[in-house]
C-alpha cells in the first residue's frame, strides 16, 4: 500500500495508536480512524500488492525535480493526467480522470503548513498549465477551484452542532453531510470520479461501527453482520481494508516496542521487515512531525495558561484576543482550525 501525501499535522492523525486495541474491534477501529481522516479530506490511499498479494508499503517514485517543500523531496507529484486529457478531448474514462486530477490537487494540498494556501495553488496552477493544453487546464482549473472552495465549506461545516464524536450516529451524519455538501460543488459525474471510492470506503466502515456499537446484537450476531459486509466487499475495498490493517498492526507493535524501551533504530529496522527501506522512511519522517507537533502543543498550552493568568482581571473579549494573537504567532491559519481538540473544556 502506498503512503498517502504527509497531511498536515492534527489530531486525527494521532488517534490510531489509541483507537486501535483488542482483536474484537481493530478492524471498525481502524476503519474509524481512516474514515475520520477520509472525512477530513486528506487521506487518499492507493493499494499495491506484491507477488503472492501480500501488502506492500511502498513510497512515491524518486524525482529529479526540485521538491515544493521539504517534506515532498525524493517524490513526485501524484496524479496521472493522461486519462483528464482524454476525458477533455471526448475520449471515455470520466470517474479515473477526476480521481487522478483530485490526487494531483492533494498532494500539493499537503504542503499546507509548509506554504500557504495561495502559494500551493498557484503552484498546482503551474502544473496543470505545464501538463495540459491550454482548454484543458481551464477545466481543471474550474475544478481546482471548486475543490479549495469545497474544503473550506467542509472545515465551516465540522463545527456545525451534532456532527461531533465518535459514536456511529455522529459518524454517519458527517458522513452525510460531506456529501450533501460536495453536491453543491461538483456534477454527478466529477463526484464519482474524485469520491467515487472514499464513498464505498466511508459507507462499509460506518457500516461496521454501527454493528460494534449496537447494544441489541450478542456478539455471534455481530460476528455474522459483520461477515456479511465481508461477503459483499468489493475487490478493491477488500484490498484497502486489508492494507489499513496491515499499516495498523505494523505501527501498533511499533508503539508497544517504544513502550518497552526500543530505541528508534529498533523500531526501523522492524519497519524495513514489514514493508521496505522507503517506507520505513517516511513513516521515520511521520514519528519525527508528530514529536515535533506534540513539542508545540505543549509549548502552546503552557503558554496559554501564561496568558489565562495574566488576564486574570481582562474581560473575555481581553482574554479572547489575547489567546488569538498567541495562536496566530505559533500556528498557521490550517493548524488553527485543529486546536479545539487540544485546548481545556
């Protein structure tokens, strides 16, 4: 399976290790946290298998070019732009058209944090001008656009009362609400190709969550619902959950060899076992942000209570402004919009 571009650091990307315990429910677990951060908009993963169909982490090909940002150095963009060619010159091959764009348009999106957002667009622009003639890059620019908008519209609509939380019903309206909202961005066909799949994903994984954490099932009940989502599993959506659950074991005995005092070489050289050099890389690369994520959050929330205590006798509006213009000076506008998860209710 092939890592997915590095998101931006956040909170969903920190909940594997916790969620994903016991033998019972690792699978709706993982499934939780993938679908978490499918909503969230910034995982899009690809299986690859090696002979014999076992799951292969591999990492993007190399590339001369200079990287955007640093974390992209050693890859290339995602997105095959051949099939959108074809597609803008009335050829077939809608749905994988729109999904190889959506990719293109992903992987420079990672970079938020590393570059601001009007930088990362006019870098895509770049591309799609340098890769497609003239109409075509229009039509994907119109796209391109649509797409910035919808992930704006998505952070309003996160915040939105009675979309929080874990329990399946909370999972299933946001899911819902995801989709209501692209409606309003994309045709039919420019869903299905960009979401086409996520949708499968999303709606299998809320599926098990809801029989997990249904109080009227006995356990063998479970067991045969859950075996019937099995039986009716596409190929490919049985190839992405099998991958998800190798990623999340590997990286689970990962944490419990940390926690019992493995050195990070240790804990590489098991990665290399699993899956190859690259990829043991870059998941490397992933520890070392995460750390680093988890350095400035404290540094903020220290800092937060030195400005809670220093207006002491400010009015809310006084303190609310002081805690924004700390945030400002330590976080990007992307990272901020993250915060609430970490901050005292």
């Amino acid at each position: 399976m092939a890592l997915p571009p590095k998101a931006p650091p956040g909170p969903f990307s920190r909940l594997l290790s916790r969620l994903f315990k016991g033998p019972a429910l690792h699978w709706c677990a993982a499934l939780l946290v993938l679908c978490a951060l499918l909503w969230s908009g910034w995982l899009w993963l690809s299986p690859d298998t090696a002979p014999g169909g076992a799951v292969v982490l591999s990492p993007r090909a190399p590339t001369d070019a200079v990287a955007f940002v640093p974390s992209q150095q050693g890859t290339q963009p995602d997105g095959d732009l051949r099939s959108f060619k074809a597609l803008a010159q009335g050829g077939s091959g809608g749905p994988l058209a729109y999904g190889e764009l959506r990719r293109l348009f992903d992987y420079y999106l990672s970079a938020l944090g590393e570059q601001d957002l009007p930088a990362i667009t006019q870098q895509i622009q770049s591309q799609l001008d340098q890769r497609l003639d003239a109409a075509q890059a229009k039509k994907a620019r119109r796209l391109l656009d649509l797409y910035i908008a919808f992930k704006r519209a998505l952070v309003e609509l996160e915040s939105r009362p009675g979309l929080a939380g874990d329990a399946a019903g909370a999972v299933r309206r946001r899911m819902l609400a995801q989709q209501a909202l692209r409606d309003q961005y994309f045709s039919a066909a420019e869903t299905e190709g960009m979401f086409g799949f996520e949708d499968a994903y999303d709606a299998d994984a809320v599926a098990r969550l809801e029989i997990s954490q249904n109080p009227q099932l006995k356990p063998d009940e479970k067991q045969k619902q859950l075996a019937a989502l099995d039986a009716a599993m596409s190929p490919a959506l049985r190839a992405e959950r099998d991958a998800s659950v190798v990623v999340a074991r590997v990286e689970q005995r990962a944490a419990d060899m940390r926690a019992k005092g493995a050195s990070d070489d240790e804990v590489y050289r098991m990665r290399v076992q699993e899956f190859d050099a690259g990829a043991a890389a870059r998941l490397a690369e992933v520890d070392q942000e995460e750390a680093a994520w988890k350095r400035r959050i404290g540094m903020y929330l220290e800092a937060r209570n030195q400005v809670l205590k220093s207006q002491t006798n400010g009015t809310a509006s006084e303190r609310q402004q002081a805690l924004n213009a700390l945030q400002q000076s330590l976080f990007t506008e992307d990272e901020r919009r993250r915060l609430v998860a970490y901050e005292p209710q």
